[in-house]
C-alpha cells in the first residue's frame, strides 16, 4: 500500500460523487457494486493501553441515501445524529486511506477469475485489520477547552468502498477506506458513552503502520498466494510486484498519465473561459470521458 490521509469536509451528497469519480463508468458502475454502495463495519473497542481487545464487525451494506447521512454524521439504525455536529464548512467528515498494491495484482486479477476473487477477499482482510488497529489506537479529546486530555476511542464506524478499476478504465484494485469523524467514548467517570470527534492528526500520524499492516495483509493472504501459485504467478518477495506481468506496468502508466493530462487540459481551458465558476460532476464525467477515448487502449 501507498499514499497518505485524506481528510473530507465537504457536503454529504458531494461524498458519494467523490467517489463514484474514482472510477471508469462512474455513472453506471458505482452503484452496481454490490448490494449496495458501500460496505460498513463497527469496531468496539475496550480494555487498557497497551492491552485492549477489539471486535470488528461487518453491518448491512449502505446505499446511497445511508450513506449520505453516515457522512453527515447520523446513525444509520435511527438518523438520529451523533451528538451535536458541526454545520460549517469546515467540519470534518471522515478521514480516508486507500487500500491498493502493485499494479501487476490488478492485472493478474484482470487476467485470472480465482485471483479475481482472492484479491478482493483479502483486500476486505487488510480492511478489517486496518479497521481493528484504528480502533485499538486512534484517540478523541474531552475535557474543557485549555484543560483538554487525549483518550481512546470505544467505537469507530467505517465505510468501505471497492473499485475494480482507475479512472482510465485500467484495472486497479483498490478500496477506498473511511474513518467517520464521530466517535463514542465514555462521558468522564460515569459509564455513559457520547459522541466525540476523532482525532484526525492522530491517524495521520499512524499512516506508516497503516501502510505496513495493509500491504502486509495482502501479501502475505494464504488464499491469494495460493492463486497466484495455481495460476503459475510468482510474487516478488521485496516490492510485491508480480514478477511474470511487471513488463506490462509501463504501458498502463503511460496510458492512465496521459488520460489525466487531457483532462487537466479540458479543465485549464473551461476555467479560463469561466474564472468565477466551478465545474459539476456531469461537467467532469465528460471530460473523462472523451479523454478516455482519445487515448488507445493498451494491447
């Protein structure tokens, strides 16, 4: 795994085009993954530092409207909100990670059904192991302002996103994980649980551990290596990389930058033409769309 912590402070609605933008066919693709849109998992957490003991467990799979009101901080069981939110634009959200691997695991994926399905299972295993060290680790404050002190959180909701390829429409294999901002936590001496914020600069501080646990639990997955195995593929022990498919990486990058390039360039020339406005999502989706086309596909 690559990459660092997103943080999302924008409207509820504007999540879920967010991330149906990630993929190729966003329009059509997103919202037939699955029962639902997103999959949903609650991690309690208790015990002391050092010695606390985490279940993770995976609810109903949400769509669109709950998980639009899971961004804007409402349980999903009841709407109710999660104590009192933020209303202003500045209020966090979720924070992200994003669960990926060598390029070379998406095409071998691409290529062979039974490492199809293994790559995905174990991807849901990083997530939960992701999942179950945030809830062992990740901290919220309490306490009156000046005099605020750092405790561990006792529940955290995440909602996990899977996307089968890039916006370029090359195959890539990742999930999009996230954190919801409200957190529970007991009320002082009492036994009473409430709604906090998580404390967000604390899992960015934790994205190296993150990395290390994802990948790891990728790559070391027994069913995934053993499909690999079946499907004559063998995995370098240093980088990851499939060693049999990483001549072809190169073509792919090559194709997905130049994509990008063009719709940067659609988006410069609009802006230039339109310097007080901002472009939608149906605006976008057209861009990606004729940049698709414009590019060959890789052979």
């Amino acid at each position: 795994m690559h990459g660092g912590v997103k943080f999302y402070r924008g409207a509820p609605k504007a999540a879920r085009q967010y991330v149906e933008r990630d993929c190729a066919r966003y329009d059509d693709y997103y919202l037939t993954e699955g029962d639902g849109i997103a999959m949903r998992f609650v991690a309690e957490a208790e015990g002391s530092d050092g010695d606390r003991e985490v279940r993770v467990e995976k609810k109903q799979d949400m769509d669109g409207e709950a998980y639009e009101g899971w961004v804007a901080g409402m349980v999903v069981e009841t709407g109710q909100p999660k104590g009192r939110l933020r209303k202003d634009a500045n209020g966090l959200r979720f924070v992200e990670v994003t669960i990926n691997g060598p390029k070379t695991w998406s095409l071998a994926a691409a290529l062979h059904p039974e490492v199809s399905a293994a790559l995905d299972a174990a991807q849901e295993h990083a997530a939960k192991e992701i999942i179950d060290y945030l809830a062992k680790y990740a901290t919220t404050r309490v306490g009156p302002r000046g005099r605020q002190v750092q405790v561990p959180v006792e529940q955290i909701e995440a909602a996990v996103i899977r996307h089968h390829t890039s916006r370029a429409g090359d195959p890539h294999r990742h999930l999009h994980l996230q954190i919801n901002a409200r957190v529970l936590v007991s009320a002082g001496s009492t036994s009473e649980q409430v709604w906090r914020g998580l404390h967000s600069v604390g899992v960015r501080d934790m994205i190296e551990a993150i990395n290390g646990i994802g990948h790891t639990a990728i790559a070391t997955d027994p069913e995934f290596r053993a499909a690999l195995a079946n499907a004559g593929l063998t995995m370098e022990p240093e980088t990851g990389e499939i060693q049999q498919l990483a001549p072809y990486v190169g073509a792919f990058s090559a194709r997905t930058a130049q994509i990008r390039a063009n719709v940067d360039w659609y988006e410069a020339q609009w802006r230039a033409e339109h310097p007080e406005g901002e472009p939608g999502s149906r605006l976008r989706a057209a861009w990606d769309r004729r940049a698709w086309a414009e590019v060959s596909p890789v052979m």
